[in-house]
C-alpha cells in the first residue's frame, strides 16, 4: 500500500525576484523621499552655504531669511535677496 506524501510547493523563483525587486524599490523610495524632505535642513545647517547648494533662487531666499547673519554670503550685494542669479523655479 503506497501512502500519498505532500509536499509543500516552493515559492516560484520569479515571485521570490519580485518580491525582492519590491522590496529594494521600498527602501530606494523611502530614501529617496527622506532626502527630499532633510536636505534643506542639513543645508540650512552649514555656515558655509553658498548659492551652489540651491537649485533655485526661493529655496536661498527661505534659508537666507532663516538667519540673515549666519548666511550674509547668499546675498552678494546686500539687498536683502538671496542668490539672484539662480532661477526662481
């Protein structure tokens, strides 16, 4: 008398790469998203900001009149605008 074994199916090769594919767009994503929102506060916080660090010119605006002092060095002319050579968008 043969007994009938069953045995549990393994997880298919391709849904296992899917899955890790998944997994590894997750993390890039949520770094990616962290970054975004962090990087004018890791920026804000260096006294030797220059315009280089800014894509456009309201992004050095809004550091600037955080603290007018700190980074006199993104208003060349002292007009009280920050880095305007840089686009506004």
């Amino acid at each position: 008398m043969k007994m009938k074994v069953e045995h549990e199916v393994p997880l298919h090769e391709e849904g296992v790469s899917i899955a890790k594919i998944l997994l590894l767009t997750i993390v890039i994503a949520t770094f990616a998203v962290t970054f975004f929102f962090v990087q004018d506060r890791i920026i804000a916080s260096n006294e030797r900001t220059t315009c280089s660090f800014f894509r456009t010119q309201p992004q050095a605006q809004k550091t600037y009149e955080g603290d007018t002092e700190k980074y006199k060095r993104l208003d060349f002319d002292r007009d009280g605008k920050a880095c305007e050579s840089l686009p506004q968008r």
